[in-house]
C-alpha cells in the first residue's frame, strides 16, 4: 500500500474571545493546528518563540479607548508576518521581531529603530492619555542605505486598552529592485537631457560629420554607462527609399554594408520593427529567422524603434555576446534613452539645413511677392514692344528689361527650390579658362543621375573632361584601368562598391591622387569618413553643398598635388 504524503499543517494562532471563537478554533483544527490565546501580547510571545504561519484577531483587540477602528494598526502588525517587522517601545528597543527583520543588515536595523523613535514622539506616546491615544497616526519613510539598498517603512503607534501608546509596529518593505530601476530612469532621464543640451554656437563651428561625431562619443558613454550595452547601431529611415540607412554605431557591423529597409519580410529585425512600430527582444540569434549577422560573436540582441512626434523614424538595435542579455527592463529603458535619441538626431538635421531651410522659406515668401509685379512687368513690356514697331533700338532695350525679368524670375525660383544635390548650378559658367581646372581629368562617382549631370555641366565648363559613373564598382574598375585622373569625386553610399573602397582603390593605384568624397548628412556606415581622413582623404561635401564650394575643395585639392 502506498502512503500519500501529507503537506505540513499551517500553525495558527486565533487572539480574543467571541461568542464563534470557539467553533473558529474547532473548525480551523480539522485541517491546521489551531491555538487560542486571549491577548495579543500572548500572540506575539507565541510568535516569538515558534513558527506561526497565520494570527486571526478581532480588531477590537486593537481598539483604542475611544472605540474607532485603527484599520492601520491591525495591518501593521498582519504584515509583520510576511515581511521584515518589529515592535519597539518608545525609546526604539526592539521588543519583538520576525525573521526576516533579523536578517536585515546592521544599518537598516538602525534606521527602523530611529523610525520608531520619531513615531513615537509624532504619536505623543510620552503622555499617557486618551488624548494622546487619538495622536496616533500611522507614519511613512523610504530608507535609501548604503550598498544601494531601499525600504519602504510602516510605522504605527500600538494602542493599549486604557488608550495609552507605548509600543510602535514597525514593517519594512524591500524596494531595492523598484529603486534601483527608479535610479536608472532618473540617469537615462539625465543622459537624454545631457544628450540635448547642444551649444549652438558650437555646433555651428562644425561640419555635419563632427556633429555627428560628437553626438556618437556621448551615446556610446551613455549606453555602456547606463545600459550596459557594448555594441549599438543606429539606422534612420529614408522615407524616399524606405531604407534604414546606418548613421551611427559603436563598432563595425555587417549589417552596416545591407540593404535594409522597412519591410516585415526578408529585412532582418530592424525591418520588422520598423513596420510593426514595436520592440523586439531576440535571446538567441542562432534560433531567430529574423536576424541578420551583425557584431562578430553576437549571441543576443534587442531592437527597439525610434519615434519623433509618434512617428517611426529609424531603429536602434544592442547586441550582446551573452545569450538572453536582455530582458524587459532594458527594453524600456531603451525605448525611453531612444526618444531622446531621435530628439537629438532630428536636432542635428536641424542645424546641418537650418541656413538651406531658412533661405529657401525667405526665397518662397519672396516669390509669393513679387511673382505678380514681375508678370505685370512682362506683360507691359511685351504690349511696349508691339507699340514701338519700327523702333528697333528701343524694341531691343525692352526685350533686354524682359530678359532680366526673367532671371530675376529664375533666380527666385532656384533659391526656393530644395534640391538634395548642388545648389547654384545655374550659375555655371561658359566654358573659361582656369589654369588649375584647365585639361584635368576627373572620376565622378554618384548613384543620383542630377548629381552626375549637375557636377559634370559644372566642370566641363570650366575644362575639366569628367568621366561619370553611376556606382563604385564601376569606379574602380575604371581607376585600375585608366590610372591617369587627377582627381577622383566620390559619393560614400553607392550600391555594389562604398565611397570608402573607391577611395582605397584610388590611393593603392596612386598614393598622390586626391580623392573628395561627398555625402548626405550622417550617412556613413563604418566610419568612411574618419578612416579616410586618417589615410589622407582630401576633403569631404555634405550634401547639399554649393558650386562654390565644389570648385574651392577641387581646385585646393589639385594645387596640394602640385605643389607636392
């Protein structure tokens, strides 16, 4: 025969006399072991010295003279069961206490005992009176120790039957997991700040490059700092190609050279939550359909998506070389440490158009108004010259106002137009001599066609033979067949072949040949630009940059190579 073993009875204790007290008893003893003692100081010497699982009292063992309830005292002392709890007397001597009390480290101790002291004296416990008794009220405190430990502290005044207060109940609550999340809030709450806190004047000394260099130092401080995260990557999505372009991480990524995009099928992570607006925590790559081979040895990984104004604006994606690295918490303290983060992107934009963006609202206001003036000009000009038939001199200066009419209309109309590339191409010369840019030859390597057209109308004005192509493999291939450029002008993000690797290409044929490379703002996975100006890169052009500019940087360029 085989005996069912018995889960141990629970040890009960019932305080007071009642009219049920006991049937209480008899029917709690049928399943428990039940115990009837008539105060509740007996019960607390009964818990003292044994294990009691459960005390069940009257409330009015614990009224005070007036006969109100005290509901808080009565649970001061049924917490003191599950949780770290004492009573002391007046002067702070611990008088009773639970186990769980006594494993408390040395300073709490101390503190709950300086709590009960300052309740006492709160409660009036040194008179003892029926008016004192009323003082009585239930007191609060956190405790915030050393080791970053945090209590939540109960006091309550214990009420005798006279309605004196001798003795105070004390019950902590362990809140060092919650206040330790309470402090890493308010730190990523500080960081975001930190992160925004930009010095205009500052950032107006520099290019887009080192404004983006300077933000990137503080996230990498910040997510080791505070999150714990080693390895991140930043992806901001462009909304006319709907792909998530790489503009910052802490490491080279393989995923930096992909063509991502924001689509939930065949995109990796960053895609799906890009769509799906929601973060993604992945404890295992190697089981995960989704991932894409990022960080060498990544085992790990959470993506979480990067909002302005409610709207999905790029991805944020952790790795880790440990497997489950992430859990909850770090999902929301990187969802939170992320809205700052695309504060702080959309920021940077901001200054790096700010001066493009200003001229072209200025420009457009101004077109609103002087388009009418302008067509009643042209029109008057137009009846002035059919008046003066037989006027050739004069019909000649009018048609000479009406072209100026028009350039002024033109003008107006390039400065308000927001093209992503050159600015100012219109203004490109006839063909003139430069002896700098006269007979050179050129490599222009972009993907977007209005570049390759806009640069090369430029140059060839000025004498320059440029030889145009649409991606960098089609670059080197031409640098390793044709080694005789004297300069070669390269966008960093192309498909095939990166602006970087056209770039190395260039320097392994021939050291001495100037290489610019262009880009717009922030795109540059793996660090191009700082690694070519480390390998003597010539120059780099944020788009959109001005004619202007494009000539200077060339022409300093190639006067560097002759002076040399």
């Amino acid at each position: 025969m085989t005996t069912k073993s018995r889960t141990p009875l629970l040890s009960v204790v019932v305080v007071g006399e009642s009219p049920h007290t006991d049937e209480l008893v008899q029917w709690l003893d049928v399943n428990a072991r039940a115990e009837h003692v008539h105060s509740v100081d007996e019960a607390l010497n009964l818990v003292r010295h044994r294990a009691i699982d459960l005390v069940i009292l009257p409330s009015s063992s614990l009224l005070p003279k007036s006969g109100e309830p005290s509901i808080e005292q009565t649970s001061a002392i049924l917490l003191a069961m599950d949780s770290p709890g004492c009573v002391t007397d007046r002067f702070g001597q611990i008088e009773w206490s639970n186990e769980q009390f006594q494993k408390l480290p040395l300073e709490a101790r101390t503190r709950a005992s300086d709590f009960c002291i300052e309740t006492a004296k709160g409660a009036g416990c040194e008179i003892d009176d029926e008016s004192s008794a009323k003082k009585a009220r239930v007191r609060h405190a956190h405790f915030r120790l050393s080791g970053d430990l945090h209590f939540d502290a109960t006091a309550t005044p214990i009420a005798r039957g006279d309605g004196s207060a001798s003795h105070v109940a004390l019950v902590l609550r362990d809140m060092t997991f919650t206040g330790r999340m309470q402090d890493k809030l308010e730190a990523i709450d500080q960081a975001g700040r930190e992160l925004l806190s930009l010095d205009a004047e500052q950032f107006s000394r520099l290019d887009p490059q080192e404004r983006l260099s300077l933000i990137e130092q503080k996230l990498l401080r910040f997510t080791r700092d505070l999150l714990n995260f080693d390895h991140f990557e930043i992806r901001v999505l462009d909304r006319a190609t709907n792909k998530l372009e790489v503009v910052l991480a802490s490491a080279h990524t393989d995923c930096a050279e992909l063509d991502v995009r924001a689509e939930a099928d065949r995109n990796g992570i960053s895609g799906y939550v890009a769509v799906k607006g929601r973060s993604y925590i992945c404890p295992d790559v190697m089981r995960d359909a989704r991932y894409l081979k990022g960080v060498d040895g990544a085992k790990s990984s959470l993506t979480v998506p990067m909002f302005l104004h409610d709207r999905v604006i790029g991805v944020a994606n952790f790795e880790s070389t440990t497997l489950a690295a992430f859990n909850e918490d770090d999902r929301q303290f990187a969802e939170i440490f992320c809205r700052y983060v695309a504060l702080a992107l959309h920021f940077l934009q901001l200054l790096a158009n700010e001066r493009q963006t200003t001229t072209c609202r200025v420009a457009k206001g101004m077109m609103g108004e002087i388009t009418g003036s302008l067509n009643d000009i042209s029109t008057e000009i137009e009846s002035l010259v059919e008046d003066y038939i037989g006027h050739d001199d004069l019909r000649h200066r009018l048609r000479a106002v009406s072209d100026h009419v028009q350039k002024i209309r033109e003008s107006a109309q390039e400065m308000a137009s927001e093209r992503p590339g050159v600015i100012s191409a219109r203004s490109t010369p006839s063909k003139r001599g430069d002896p700098v840019l006269d007979g050179r030859r050129i490599l222009l390597a972009d993907d977007e066609e209005i570049i390759r057209e806009t640069v090369r109308d430029v140059l060839t004005g000025y004498g320059v033979e440029v030889s145009a192509v649409s991606d960098g493999e089609a670059a080197i291939e031409l640098i390793r067949t044709t080694p005789s450029f004297d300069l070669v002008l390269s966008d960093i993000k192309m498909p095939l072949k990166s602006g970087y690797e056209v770039f190395a290409a260039a320097k392994q044929v021939n050291p001495a040949t100037p290489v610019i490379l262009t880009t717009g703002f922030g795109y540059d996975p793996n660090h191009s630009i700082i690694r070519a100006r480390r390998e003597g890169l010539s120059a780099v052009l944020f788009k959109p940059f001005k004619v202007d500019q494009l000539l200077t940087e060339i022409r300093t360029a190639l006067k560097t190579v002759t002076t040399v």
